[in-house]
C-alpha cells in the first residue's frame, strides 16, 4: 500500500494516465493525493474530473484556484477568458454533479507527519490554526450561500489576512492564502501578483516557505501551485507542480519513501498564471 501525492494536473488527462501506469498505481491498495488544479489551460478537465471523482475514498483533493474559478465562472461570478478550457464541464450533462463534487473538496489536508494545501500558509498560522480556518471555508463553500464566498474572492489582489476579518471576506481572504500564496512579507503581507521565479521576487517579500520563524516549520508541506519554481524539495516541503501544462513534466511522489515519479508533458503555448 502506497500514497502518491500528485502535481497540478490542469486538464492534462492523458499525462495523469501514463503517471499512473508509472507507478503502477493499484486503486484497491494505493491512494492519490492531488495538490489542487484539476482542471483549465489544458484539454480535458472533464475527463480529469470523472476520473478523480470515480476514485471516491481513494484520492484526497485540496481545492486549487483554477478549481475555484470554475466554480466562478459556472456562476457567471468571474468570465472565461481565452486561454481557458472549461467549455467541455461546462457543457457536461454531469456538469453539476461535478460542480457539487468540487465545492465538497477540502482545502487543507492533514495525516501523520503531512499536510497538504495548493498553495501554502502564512507564517504565522501554525498547522493547527491552518486546518481550523480551512474548515470554515468548506464549510461556507458547501452551504447553499457559496456564492457570497466566490463574490468577495474576485477580484482579490486588495485581500489581506486578519483574524478580524468576518463573513465572505474572511472566507475569501482564507481562500486566497490557501489557493494563490506564494510570497509575503515576515509579517504574513502577501504579494498579490507575482508568478516568476523565487529569485525575482520584489523587495521585501520572501517565499512563504523560507520565513524563517513560521509556526509550521516542523510539519511536511505538500503543495503545488508554483510553476516556475518547478519540482522542489526539502525537508520539510515538498512543491510539486512540474508544470505539466506548460509542457514540462507531471509529478509523482511516493510519500512513504519521497521517491520521485515523472512523465513528460506535450509542449504548451498556454500564458503561464
């Protein structure tokens, strides 16, 4: 029996199924954790979709923010743009079971030594704190009311965390953290626009996972979402979205023993987010 903790697969159907093959994953043993991104940019979020959802008991999902933004868009909350791929779930004759699969996703993900998220935490939030704001945003997301949640969360560069922070926007604000992070400031200030590589961040700002003094340095970070800083991974973190979509690799790791797997990804023309 094996855990595989799986990179942000964006549509990438096929890919996702040569991983598999790759690791020989054995759904009656085995489980797949996937760090969010199902779906969009790449050419078969529906298929991807099914898949996983088929899967039941045997993958655990944290929600990543293309996941999120279909659920926007399938609210007409935010608008396709051109480089996205969602028409195919939009149009399923399964779209809202999907929809409602989606919105009972988690966003944070605990087990042993682990924890998984999309994107990361501020420093300040210890692992305990983390799992307890991501429970009232699952909460909200499965209530009949989700849509305030997604209104205040686009647009969102203006949200910035604060335990005072009540109602949709603090469910937002949660959200953004747990879905878009990737660098703030000591103080948990987080920088709204940057996607490069960590060696360009502006002024000021750090990534997430390199503050020094924050209260979760001691649990295993699994997460995704950084593209550009590609497969990384430390001791106590483990960043592995390889940028399938982008015509890099699809990533695999093995939890029990952190052996690496990984397929080659069809060239990409999509505008990297």
């Amino acid at each position: 029996m094996a855990t595989y903790a799986i990179g942000d697969v964006q549509g990438c159907y096929e890919p996702l199924q040569r991983l598999l093959d790759l690791i020989q994953f054995d759904p009656s043993t085995d489980r797949l954790w996937f760090v969010g991104d199902l779906v969009n940019r790449g050419p078969d979020s529906l298929s991807v979709l099914r898949y996983i959802k088929n899967l039941r008991d045997r993958a655990v999902v944290v929600l990543g923010n293309h996941d999120l933004f279909l659920l926007a868009v399938a609210e007409q909350i935010a608008t396709v743009r051109p480089e996205d791929t969602l028409h195919d779930v939009l149009t399923a004759p399964d779209r809202e079971d999907l929809l409602v699969w989606l919105r009972h996703q988690r966003l944070f993900y605990r087990e042993g030594s682990f924890a998984m998220v999309h994107a990361g935490l501020l420093p300040q939030w210890s692992i305990d704190e983390a799992e307890k704001l991501a429970r009232e945003v699952e909460v909200g997301l499965q209530s009949p009311t989700y849509q305030n949640i997604l209104q205040a969360l686009y647009p969102s560069k203006h949200l910035q965390w604060s335990s005072s922070l009540t109602g949709p926007t603090r469910l937002a604000t949660i959200l953004k953290v747990l879905t878009r992070l990737r660098a703030c400031s000591p103080n948990g200030r987080m920088e709204s626009s940057y996607n490069g590589h960590p060696d360009r961040i502006p002024s000021g700002y750090f990534p997430w996972f390199r503050i020094q003094d924050r209260k979760h340095r001691d649990t295993t970070i699994v997460c995704g979402h950084w593209a550009a800083l590609g497969l990384h991974c430390e001791d106590h973190l483990l960043s592995i979205d390889s940028g399938c979509v982008w015509g890099r690799q699809l990533t695999a790791v093995r939890l029990e023993d952190r052996k690496i797997f990984q397929v080659e990804c069809a060239e990409s023309v999509a505008d990297e987010r």
